[in-house]
C-alpha cells in the first residue's frame, strides 16, 4: 500500500508539472547507449554517431535535472529523484564543439585538423585548376568524352576516349562500362594527386585521434550515465503515466 501511494504521488507530480507545462515532459526522447558506454569502458575508440548519441543523453539529463529541481517547490518526489542525476556539461560541449554530425568532424576540432583541411583545400584547387586547364584546351578536348572532372579511387581523373588513349599519358583508374572511355590521371598532376591521397591519410589519422581523444573524455563517466539512463527511464515512466491519467 506504501508503495502504490508513492508512485501515486509521483504520478500525481508529473502531473502538476504537466498541467503547468501545457504538456510538455521535462523527459526527451533519449537514444540507448549502452553498448556505446560499454565499448567507452573497454578503451574502444568510439564513432561520431555514438558519441553524439552521448552528447543528447548527457543533455538531457542535464536539461531534466534543471527542470525538475526548478520545480521542486511543487513536486518534491521528483526532486528527490532528479537530485540524483549527475551532469557532464563540459564533456557534452565538447563533443558537440568538436562533431557536426553523423557523417563530418568540424575543421576546428583541432588545430592540426584545421591545418590539414587548410591545406587539402589548397592542393585540391591546384588539381582542379591544372586540370580545368587541360579541359578548356584546345589540344586536349578533342581527346575527351565529355569536358569534366571528376575522381576514381580517390583520385583526380578526366574522361578520355578510348582510342585517343596514347595522346594522354597518365595513369587508367577506372574505364565505363562499355570501355569506350577511360578515366585518366594526366601525369601533369600524378605528384599534385599523391600530395592530396597523402593529406586524406593525415587527415583520417587525426579524425581517428580527435574521436579516441573524446572518448577518453567519456569513459571515465560511463558509470554515472549508465545509472542516469536508468532514472532517466524511471522519469519517463512516472510522466508516461501522468500523461495517461490526463488523458482518462
């Protein structure tokens, strides 16, 4: 009977804060990271996708904590509960300083990153420009398929028909399907494209570094955010119910 009248009064709680709210939990929708905390845990370098699912759990858990002991006055049991919370702010913030999404670490996640981005940028200009020289040439376009750029294999190349292929010299990294056209690397920029394959490398070695970096970040607090998914869920039950006791 005890029991029951405490999650009575939760209930009745969230409720208040409901009807305050105009409806609105102080509980978002929060992603199960679990296997991401317990990878954190084990050294595991963690990918951008589960570390920004971190980043929102870490936030709203901060977010509720707030809301919760804002409201207090009102709703003391939930309080009690939302005390327990812990909150990581400066870890949340760097994670979301440093990736933009699932798909992209942003250039000033570290100066090295930035510099080699810089420096990518530049190198790729000089293949295009040298390249869209080529293109616009007279000498050269009659040797073409089409007057484009484009990359195969990571690499700069340009379309070249078939039977001109010897008026080209450079390196075949890719053919169409039928054969009729070859995509070229001119070896005008052979050394322009190995500076830029050189760069990706840097860069796919600092991103690796930027991620294992920001899960060190996270592991020692994998604990405390495990035990905050549990009341995070704990929350949301007691709000699911209040919301079904307005419904009725």
């Amino acid at each position: 009977f005890e029991e029951a009248e405490q999650e009575l009064t939760l209930t009745a709680q969230a409720e208040t804060i409901l009807f305050r709210t105009g409806g609105r939990s102080p509980i978002d929708d929060f992603p199960d990271i679990r296997s991401a905390l317990k990878r954190a845990h084990a050294a595991f370098a963690l990918s951008p996708a589960e570390l920004l699912g971190i980043a929102r759990c870490l936030r709203i858990v901060r977010i509720a904590r707030e809301s919760l002991l804002q409201r207090e006055e009102e709703a003391p049991n939930l309080g009690n509960i939302a005390a327990t919370l812990s909150t990581h702010r400066s870890v949340e913030e760097e994670i979301g300083r440093c990736i933009l999404n699932e798909d992209e670490i942003a250039d000033g996640a570290s100066p090295a990153l930035s510099r080699i981005r810089r420096e990518m940028r530049r190198a790729n200009d000089r293949v295009r420009e040298k390249l869209n020289s080529m293109i616009r040439s007279t000498d050269h376009q009659k040797y073409l398929q089409d007057a484009l750029v484009t990359i195969r294999n990571g690499r700069f190349v340009i379309p070249v028909r078939q039977e001109y292929r010897q008026y080209v010299p450079g390196l075949i990294h890719d053919q169409s399907g039928s054969g009729a056209t070859l995509f070229i690397e001119p070896s005008a920029i052979v050394e322009l494209g190995n500076e830029y394959k050189r760069l990706q490398a840097e860069e796919t070695e600092e991103i690796e570094r930027i991620l294992s970096e920001l899960t060190a970040l996270v592991a020692p607090h994998a604990d405390d955010l495990y035990e905050d998914l549990e009341t995070l869920g704990e929350l949301d039950l007691i709000f699911s119910r209040a919301a079904l006791s307005r419904s009725m």
